[in-house]
C-alpha cells in the first residue's frame, strides 16, 4: 500500500504537468495530490518507525522516493521525531510540544502550529547533522544523497516551468508538511 500510494502521487503530478485539463479538472486533482504528498509525509514517519524493505539498500532507495513525495529528507525526520517528540513527549525537550500555540481559536492553532514549532524543528535538525556527519558519515551521506536528490529534482522542474513546479510539486509538499507536523497537535492537545 505505501508503494501504492507514493506511485499514485507521482502519477498525478505527472498528469497535472502533462495533460491541458480544464481548471475544474485540475483543482480536484491538485487536492488529491496534496493528500497523496500528505500520505508520503505518513509514510515516512511510518518508515522511520518500521521499514518497507527487509534489504537496507531498498530502504535507503525508498527513502529517496519518499524524500520526493512530500518535499523533506526522510533522514531529516529523525532527530524532531523520534529523538525529540517520542523520547520527550509533551515536555519542554519536546520540539513539537502542543504548548507551544495556545490561542482562544483552535483554528489558528492548527493553522499556526508549524509556524511555531518549525525554528526549533529546524535547530535541531541542523545539530543533529552536524553532530552526525561525524558520528555517522553512513546516516550523514544517506542524507546528503536525499537532499541531493529533491534539490536536483526540484531545479530541473523548475527549469522546465517553475509555475507548474510551484502549483503541482512545492504547494503539495508544504501542505504535507504542515499536515505532518500539525498531526501532533491533534494528537496531543
């Protein structure tokens, strides 16, 4: 099903960037692509817990494709994730604590959340590679291979036509985005 769903995302981006759909067409589609960039976000928090592949190269290959559904390293959900929210959950090593947006109108907790807790994501992303490029030059490469990748992906896009690469790929992937992280919220608070 994970394979299932990181195909079917990029066959719809690969529809909306090809085919000259009316715009009552191309809506709901960019719509179900948000959603499926979202699942390639749940899909790699899923990952990161239990491996699709039984083989470590298949994972590190799926963890590219992955990188590529929702616009983010999967390496890079390591240290917010699981180094920080699970081993410190709801505490103030937290990273993603819900604490960190109280407002009256839960609506704009929601909508505020990764403003909120996205510099402190951030941060520690950043010590982590640091500390990990030399501690892990293995997890350190499989990284850098993931940025490499989505970075690269994301010029040739752009190349070809940055509206289309900013409608169909970058709008998707920051809604996965906040869609992952703003998960906790619900989960949490």
């Amino acid at each position: 099903r994970t394979i299932l769903f990181a195909a079917t995302y990029f066959g719809l981006v690969a529809i909306l960037w090809t085919q000259p759909l009316p715009l009552a067409a191309q809506v709901p589609l960019f719509v179900v692509t948000c959603f499926f960039s979202f699942f390639g976000a749940v899909a790699t928090h899923n990952t990161v817990h239990c491996p699709v592949f039984k083989q470590r190269w298949l994972n590190r290959i799926f963890q590219i494709v992955l990188t590529l559904t929702y616009g983010h390293p999967v390496s890079a959900f390591v240290p917010g994730h699981n180094l920080s929210h699970h081993k410190h959950t709801q505490t103030a090593r937290d990273v993603m604590r819900t604490s960190k947006v109280r407002y009256r109108w839960n609506l704009l907790n929601g909508l505020l959340f990764l403003a909120h807790v996205g510099p402190a994501i951030m941060r520690g992303e950043t010590a982590y590679y640091k500390a990990m490029a030399k501690r892990s030059p293995v997890w350190f490469r499989q990284l850098l291979l993931e940025f490499g990748v989505l970075y690269g992906v994301y010029a040739a896009l752009i190349l070809v036509d940055w509206k289309l690469f900013l409608i169909f790929v970058f709008l998707p992937h920051k809604y996965a985005a906040w869609g992952i992280i703003t998960m906790n919220l619900l989960q949490h608070d």
